[in-house]
C-alpha cells in the first residue's frame, strides 16, 4: 500500500463505536514508540503518556459525572450518564500530555504542535494496526481539577484522550475540504 492510502483512507472511528478487543501490552509499546517519533525541535519530548483501561475507566467516568454535578447541581440525568460511560468503550484511553518547557528557545507553541503530532500518530499508528481510534478532548481536558487527579502538573495539559479498540461498525466518512479552497500560491 502506498504511504499516502493510509493517510487518505484515515477516519476517526467514535469512541462509543469502540470495543474489545484493543492493543495488548507489546502492541501498545509498538505503538507508543512509533508515535514519539515526530518532529520535536530541541529534542524536549515535551509531552508523556497517560494509560487509562481496565476498571479505571469506570473510576474515572464516575469522576467525570460527580464533577459535572458539582459543577452545575441542574445537570440532566443524560448528561451526567454519558460522562460517567465516557470512557467505558474503548479498551485503551491514552491520555496525551503536554508538559512543556517553559523558557526553552524553542517556544511553548511548538511543543505544543510536537504533542499535537503525536496524537495524530497515535491515530495513524492504531489504524495501520488494525484499530479504530478517535482523538477526543472535551471538557474534562480542561478542568484543572479532574486534570490534577489525573496526576498532571500545574504547568501540563492534556492534549487528547486517544481512544483505541476494535470498531464494531464501520467509521463514517465525512465531508472533508475542497482543496482548491484552502490552497494559494505565495507571490512576492
């Protein structure tokens, strides 16, 4: 296969869509390798790997909704169950974190881009492997608290979860741009 059928045939599988199986240990090290190697100006690695399987997705789920309500005592009941089923899908939630060196010549905005690359490795790498992934954020990846008991330091943040199973439906394609509209020549 050509290296650009990979990437023109990419598609984020949902993560509701996603079950078991999902990367063993040695695939899942397979593929956390592969994904580091992108550009990283300076050579900072400035971001890391958060695993989230097993019973902790429940754990954390839980988290989710008793903060949701905590945050707004009104939350419907739908609401507070789709966190709390967040991450009950997929087998395998890497969290990506950035953690950036602060006053580095290359600037925060770069290692933000390094870790940003590496999420979208993870979704490339877990497709060439058979998977389906999505790259997922919300609003937990900014609420300082449920990122503080993730165990993140003041200075990090999350970047994505990467959601990583088997799909149990085929991902939907979507309309994607025209090139045309997002191309122009540069001329001096």
């Amino acid at each position: 296969m050509h290296a650009l059928d990979v990437l023109d045939r990419r598609r984020s599988v949902p993560s509701r869509l996603l079950s078991l199986p999902g990367p063993d240990d040695a695939q899942l090290d397979a593929l956390l390798t592969a994904a580091m190697r992108v550009p990283d100006h300076g050579k900072l690695a400035p971001w890391r790997f958060l695993l989230i399987r097993g019973p902790s997705r429940a754990v954390l789920g839980e988290r989710l909704a008793a903060r949701a309500l905590a945050i707004d005592p009104k939350a419907s009941t739908a609401a507070l169950e789709k966190d709390r089923e967040r991450f009950n899908h997929a087998p395998v939630i890497v969290a990506v974190i950035a953690a950036p060196v602060e006053g580095h010549k290359v600037p925060v905005v770069e290692q933000l881009m390094s870790g940003g690359a590496v999420c979208f490795a993870l979704l490339q790498g877990a497709q060439a492997m058979g998977f389906g992934a999505q790259w997922l954020t919300g609003w937990a990846a900014y609420d300082r608290e449920i990122l503080a008991g993730l165990g993140l330091a003041p200075h990090e943040q999350l970047l994505g979860f990467i959601h990583i199973g088997t799909a149990t439906a085929e991902a939907p394609e979507r309309v994607r741009p025209e090139l045309a509209a997002k191309r122009t020549d540069w001329r001096p």
